[in-house]
C-alpha cells in the first residue's frame, strides 16, 4: 500500500463547478499535511497547509480527518486557472521532516 | 532573491556516464532536499541535508552522492548513470522543514 494515495483523475469540469479531491494516508503517527499544486512540466507550490480544524483561503478549503487518516481540498467556483496537478503531502513522524508526497490528482477545468 | 535554481535544465547521458546536478539556493535555508519525479509514482526523496556538513539518505538514495560544503549548494551526483535514472530531478529548500521551495527542475534522460 502506497503510504499516501490519491486519485490521479484526470478530473474534467466546467468552469463555475465545485469539486472535491481526496487523500488516504497509511502513517497514524504523521502530524503536518499539505496540499501542494503543480502545473505542467513546473515545479510544485505549496497551497496550503492543513490543520485539523479545518481551513479555507478563498476558494480552497482544506480537511484533516485523523481518525480516518483522510485529507480533503475542495475548490469552489473553479477558474481556468486551476487546471493543474494537486499534490497530497505528508510529514514523516520522525524528527526529520521529511515529506511523503502523493502521485497527485490533475484538474482540468473547461470553459 | 533567485530563490532556489537548477542546472542544467536538460541534459542526456549514455549509459556509464557520471555527471553532477547543481542546486543553489539565496534565501539561507538550512533544509534543502533531491527529489525525482517519475510518472505515476509522485516526488521521491533521494537525499536531504539538515544543514552544512550534514546530509542523510532518502527513500531512493541508491546510485546518487550529495555533500553539503556550504549553506547555499547541495549538488548531487550520479556515480554511473543508468536508463532507470531517467527522470525529472528537483531541487528543495526550506526554513522550516514543512513549506519547500522547489527549483524549476532539471530533466535527465539516459540513452
């Protein structure tokens, strides 16, 4: 099993349309989780963190489910602009800090 | 600030050919990391330093050497190329182990 696993898409939607990515992780002693956006053949970006709480910047809103050892980004009102590849990052639990990066999920929004 | 950059951006080796990837970073980050991208299998880490003089292996560090002389530089080199190490190589650097900042990539094919 793959420490964190995404559903690589592709995910086609229209402009305006809301849509939902999930991330399974299989370490139950990880404690940061990011999500991370790339575009084709660019470097990754950080997006946003995630918190337990829960958090939103503008569109992007961010869920941590620990129990279930499941994160979540929802974007809302979907621009051209967000068509990229969504990467789920995960933190070690040791020391290092080192990063388990899922293989991404791709969103293409449509006009 | 250049932020963190990579040379060369492309480059083909045969088979048996060693060579080095550099990446520099200006914004004196004591973090810095080597990840290789391949399809399907998300950013692998092949090796980090937590600092100058220190370095340690990641989840792929078989066929590739790193040192850490200086804060700015983190090189890595492959011993004897092979096609298996065809792949996107990117350079990252962070302050606070968690937000990494990647360079632009290097892309390496091996013939």
């Amino acid at each position: 099993r793959k420490e964190v696993e995404q559903d690589p898409g592709p995910f086609n939607v229209p402009e305006g349309a809301t849509v939902a990515f999930n991330c399974t992780y299989s370490n139950s002693a990880s404690q940061s989780f990011f999500w991370y956006r790339q575009d084709c053949r660019k470097e990754p970006k950080l997006l946003m963190s995630v918190y337990s709480s829960g958090n939103e910047d503008g569109r992007f809103t961010a869920q941590l489910n620990r129990a279930s050892q499941y994160i979540s980004l929802l974007i809302r009102d979907s621009k051209l602009s967000d068509s990229a590849t969504y990467l789920c990052v995960v933190s070690e639990s040791s020391n290092t800090g080192k990063l388990i990066f899922g293989q991404g999920t791709t969103l293409q929004v449509k006009p | 600030n250049a932020g963190v950059t990579q040379t060369p951006k492309f480059q083909v080796l045969k088979t048996g050919q060693s060579m080095t990837l550099q990446c520099a970073q200006d914004m004196n980050h004591e973090y810095m990391s080597w990840y290789r991208q391949d399809p399907g299998m998300g950013l692998r880490l092949i090796h980090y330093s937590v600092g100058a003089g220190i370095t340690d292996q990641g989840e792929v560090p078989n066929g590739y050497n790193v040192s850490r002389s200086t804060t700015e530089d983190f090189p890595l080199r492959l011993l004897s190329a092979a096609p298996s190490q065809t792949s996107v190589y990117f350079c990252a650097s962070s302050t606070d182990r968690y937000e990494q900042y990647f360079g632009p990539g290097t892309r390496l094919t091996v013939t």
